[in-house]
C-alpha cells in the first residue's frame, strides 16, 4: 500500500479562507494525484485514479458555477476568458469520461491519462494566469471567502463515487458516472450559493 495519499476534495479539512488558495492548492493535490495514478498499479491505482475522477470532477464543476462567471462579469475580458476556459473543461471532462470506462490496466489508459494529466496542466495554468490572479486583485476578502465557502460546501455534499440506483437507472446510464458526479456537484454548489 502508498504511503503517501493524496486527499480527495473535502477529505483534508484545509483551512483555505478564499477560493483562489482553494483552487490553486487543489491544482497541487490534483498533480499529486496524476503522479499517484501513474506509479502504482491494481487496486492503488484504480483508488487513486477514483480519487482524481471525484477531484476533478468537484473541481471543474466549481469553477463553472464559481469562478467563470465571476470572470465573465468583473474582468477585463472576461467573456472570453471564461469561454476559453469552458473549452478547456470541456475537453478535459470527454477524456475523462473515456478514461473512466476503461480499466486502469487496460493498454490504452496509461497513454489516454497522460493526454488528459498534458490538457490538465495547461488548463489550470491558463486558469492561474488569466482569472485567478485577477479575481485576488478584483475581489475583497469577504467575496473570496464567500466563493471558498460555496467551492467547501460542494465538496462536502459530492459522493464520493456516483452511485447506481441514487438516479432512475435511465438517467444514470445516459448521463454516465462523470456527467452524474458533475450534476450533483452543481446542485451542491448552487443550493451553497443559494441559487437553489
């Protein structure tokens, strides 16, 4: 067994007080967890590659609901900043809905994780460079704060794996396991928000 595990969102209990030293740490806990996926094998990596599934998923889920469309109203730009960032998820969360129905030791996963860790990486740097320092600078403490809370309050009421059954049978097998994590993710965050 690892000893080193990274913590799925929420699990740690990190006392991050505004949304950009949330996010910018879970892009940290995220490259972990790409590491961890790629030096085990079995049971460990199928753990961890559930925990980067569930991460990511919460992760990018917040930021659509949180950050984009703070971005789109309250920076120069903005409008397109968060389209080009919608783009990236976009893409990220079809990779990551292949790579889910494919088990960990199938040939063709190790090469699909190394495309989505590249596409991962270059989302979350444009994400760093384009909103997120501009959202410390644009943003008062209190609103940060608030952001964090709403990102918290989401991570707590995601499960940790989408279960079958929770759905009508129907709708979890069009939506799939990502698609229905990312749903529940978004109720979470507009009922935290109060948009419920």
């Amino acid at each position: 067994m690892s000893t080193l595990r990274t913590p799925q969102a929420g699990d740690d209990r990190a006392a991050d007080t505004d949304v950009v030293s949330l996010l910018t740490r879970q892009h940290g806990d995220i490259r972990n967890l790409f590491d961890e996926v790629e030096q085990t094998k079995g049971d460990e990596r199928r753990d961890a590659f559930h925990r980067l599934v569930r991460l990511l998923a919460v992760h990018e889920t917040a930021e659509e609901e949180v950050v984009h469309p703070f971005a789109r109203r309250n920076l120069p730009g903005g409008e397109q900043v968060a389209k080009d960032r919608l783009a990236e998820e976009r893409a990220a969360k079809e990779t990551l809905a292949a790579l889910d129905d494919l088990d960990t030791d199938d040939p063709k996963f190790m090469p699909q994780l190394l495309k989505l860790r590249r596409d991962v990486q270059e989302h979350a740097r444009a994400e760093e460079r384009y909103e997120f320092s501009h959202l410390r600078r644009s943003t008062d403490a209190a609103g940060l704060a608030a952001m964090a809370e709403a990102v918290k309050a989401a991570e707590a009421m995601a499960p940790t794996r989408p279960h079958p059954g929770v759905e009508s049978g129907a709708a979890n097998l069009a939506l799939g396991p990502v698609a229905a994590l990312v749903d529940r993710t978004k109720d979470a965050v507009r009922k935290a928000m109060g948009k419920d």
